[in-house]
C-alpha cells in the first residue's frame, strides 16, 4: 500500500525513506506514552503484591491469567484490522485499559479482594495488545516492503521505550519515591490517556487509504468473525507463519518471566538493592530501545532471517545465562549484571525483523499473518510466568538455562522462514535466496 498522504508528501520523502507514513507518526508517539503507563508496575509489581500478603505462587497464577487474556487479545488485534480497520482495534484497547485498570487498582488492590485483583487485572490484558499491536498492523498495511524492516523497528523503538525504558526509569527515580508504589500505579492513568487521545485525534488515514471496513459503519457480526476466522486458517494457507508464531513466543518468555521468580531472587537471597535492580532492569529496557531501531535497519541490510537467527537467538541465550551465572558467581555485582542486561536488551532487539518477515510470507493477508505473530507476543506473555513455578524444584540456574536452550532453538526454527527458491507463496518468489540476494522489496527476510 502506498504512503502518499493526505498532506501530499511524496512517499520517496525522508520520514517516508525511514518506514514511517506521515499520517502514522503521531501513532508512534502515542505507543510511547500509552506503553510507559501500561508498563509502570512490571519491575516491581510482584514485590509490592507480596508485601500486600499475596504469595508468589497467587501472582504467578494472576500473571498467567493476563498472559491468557493478552495471548486472545493480541491475535484479535491483527484479525480485526482487516475486518475493522487497525483505528477502531487501537480505541477499543483504550477503553478496555481504563476500565479494568481502575477495577484492578480500585476495586481489587485497595481492597484487598485478590479475586477482584485476578479479574481485573486478566482483562486489563485486553487493552494494550489491542492498542498497540493494533497500530502494528497499521504499519505493516501502510508501509512499503523495502522499508518495512525500518517501520516494525520505529515500532519496537517506540513500544520498548515506553514499556520497558520510561516505564522503569520514571517509576524508579521519580514517582516511587515521591508518591510510593500505590500511588505510582494510579499516575499510569495520566499516560495512558494522554496516548489515547493523541491516537483518537491525530492519527487517521487519508481518504484515499481508507477501506470500506473504515469509511462504512461499524462491520457485521458475520464479518468480524469472518476476520477472526481468517486468523486461524492463515496457518493451514501459509504454514510458515506457525512457525514465526512459536519463535515470537520463544522472543519474550524469558524477559515476561525474570520479573516473577528472578526479580525477587536476586534482591531477597542475592542481595541486591532493589533500586539497583530496577536500574538494571532500565538499562536492559534502554538499551533495547536503541537497538530495536538498528536492528530494523540491519535487518534490511544483513538479512532478517540471518539477525533474527544469530543475533536474536544465539544472542539471548547467551545473554540470559550471563543473567543468572554473574550473580551466582560474584553476588550482587551490580556492573556485571548490568552488562549481562544490556547484553539481553540488545539481543531481544534483534527480533525485529520478525515482523517484517511475517506479513511477507501473506502478502495478501498481511492483517491476519501479523494476527500470528501477535498471538505469539502474548502467548509469551503467558508462557514466561507459566514456566516461573519450575524455579521451585529446578532453582533459579536452572529455569535460566531453559531459558537460554529455547532461544538458541528458536534462532535455528528461523530459518524454516527463509523462502526457498520458487516457493510461490513468498513475494519476490523465483528470484533467489533472500540471503543470498541484496536487500530489496521483493525479499521476506533480507
């Protein structure tokens, strides 16, 4: 699709040349602003519950219930942008966000009530895979294929460095030790609608970009679910994208599961200063920031199967072995482990390329191959915490290398991603290897 817009700039413009639409560019920021709130309990938020008097295991269940419900949400989001248009899938992640997140935090944490707590909590799952991967699908839809790599990484930029970077550094430094934990959950409020808004009133498609499904009313239940069910029968038409779903799952477990058992062990029986640890967890966040948007662009160059492969999988696995070895060799060494993270942040990045390749391998149904790797991102959001209560009877070593095992296979799975030679459901089909060949358009994963 074309990125001509409503302004009339070109789309060889330089914003355009760096995978970013005009019309989207508000979006990018409203991801920011809306992750930083969404992510502002995620270095400290299984700590604070515990302090409350629920046990571990109650908040790996309630984080596990989350996963489910991001998991729905996340695979919802890509299928109803085809059928609805990605504008209406982002605004109903933001209403679904307010609402549980005040139940959660209203209802459930000031109360006491863990029921209320697991509810809320579950459906406040709804809001930012609805949101956010909604606007990644917007993305892949608007963005032409030799600059696609560079527009998934101005995503990930801008989904990391709320979500991980301003979402830990802005509670550690200022908001915790001004207003407590209680009270740093409740200013999520104010990030979280101010994204919204900017996503409700800047961000819109020229006219002459729009599809029926956003210029007519609201679409038919037969034609929602007639979307939702092109979601799943992608897998069958284009097998290779069950396989980019399970390496997008293998991508974040570790980094969705170290906040529940590893967090705690390595300020309780480790010793490190909780402030040092979630400086550390920020710096990871940061450094992976930074490294979503190079990452884009070296996919783009290098081949993306090739960076989502060594740099991506080999990269984490050795990362997050550092992670646990460092502190059981030399304690709460705060530079080693500190560079053990920024080591994971940077190799996290290097799966980037993943949604570039994706939405290739169904040029045709970009909307429900991304569907897939959505459902991917927040199955890993289930499957890290569900592998959290292994630490139990395998230790803390253990359920790191496991970790690390499942990235290094997932980096060889990548390569069932690479088109072979006339394989006709590849773009570009019949022209080479993409490996073999310059990055260019008519490659998925170079």
């Amino acid at each position: 699709m074309s990125t001509q817009t409503s302004g009339g700039g070109s789309s060889t413009g330089l914003l355009e040349r760096q995978g970013i639409a005009r019309h989207l560019l508000w979006g990018f920021i409203a991801v920011i602003l809306f992750q930083t709130g969404n992510g502002m309990e995620l270095g400290f938020y299984s700590g604070f519950l515990q302090d409350r008097g629920i046990t571990s295991g109650q908040v790996a269940a309630m984080t596990m219930a989350y996963g489910i419900v991001i998991a729905i949400a996340s695979w919802f989001s890509g299928s109803l942008a085809d059928a609805w248009g990605p504008r209406r899938v982002m605004m109903m992640g933001f209403g679904a966000w307010l609402i549980f997140e005040l139940v959660f935090l209203w209802g459930g944490v000031t109360t006491g009530s863990y029921a209320v707590m697991v509810i809320g909590y579950a459906l406040r799952g709804f809001g930012y895979p609805l949101f956010c991967y909604g606007f990644l699908a917007w993305v892949t839809m608007d963005t032409p294929e030799e600059h696609l790599g560079r527009g998934v990484g101005w995503f990930w930029f801008a989904q990391s460095l709320g979500m991980g970077a301003l979402g830990a550094y802005i509670p550690s430094w200022f908001l915790i030790p001004a207003f407590g934990e209680m009270g740093t959950l409740w200013t999520s409020f104010i990030f979280v609608i101010i994204g919204g808004l900017l996503a409700l009133f800047l961000v819109r498609r020229p006219k002459e970009l729009q599809t029926a499904a956003e210029t007519g009313s609201r679409p038919s239940a037969g034609e929602t679910m007639s979307g939702l069910v092109k979601g799943i029968t992608i897998l069958g038409e284009h097998p290779k994208t069950a396989v980019g779903g399970v390496v997008r799952i293998i991508n974040q477990a570790a980094f969705y599961g170290i906040p529940v058992f590893f967090a705690p062990w390595i300020v309780s029986t480790v010793g490190m200063d909780q402030g040092k640890w979630l400086t550390i967890w920020g710096t990871l966040n940061l450094a992976n920031v930074f490294a979503n948007l190079v990452f884009g662009y070296v996919g783009d160059a290098f081949g993306r199967v090739r960076t989502v492969a060594w740099f991506g999988g080999l990269g984490c696995g050795i990362a997050v072995f550092l992670m646990w070895w460092f502190p059981s060799m030399w304690g709460a060494n705060f530079a080693a482990e500190l560079i053990a993270g920024i080591l994971f942040g940077i190799g996290l990045a290097a799966y980037v390329p993943l949604s570039a390749i994706m939405p290739l391998l169904a040029p045709e149904r970009k909307g429900s191959a991304v569907a897939i790797l959505n459902l991917g991102a927040g199955l890993s959001n289930f499957a890290g915490p569900a592998l959290a209560p292994l630490a139990g009877p395998l230790g803390v070593g253990g359920l790191m290398i496991i970790y690390a095992a499942l990235h290094i296979v997932g980096g060889g799975m990548t390569y069932a991603l690479n088109p072979s030679k006339g394989d006709g459901n590849q773009p570009g089909a019949g022209t080479g290897t993409p490996e073999a060949a310059p990055a260019g358009p008519d490659s998925a994963s170079s």
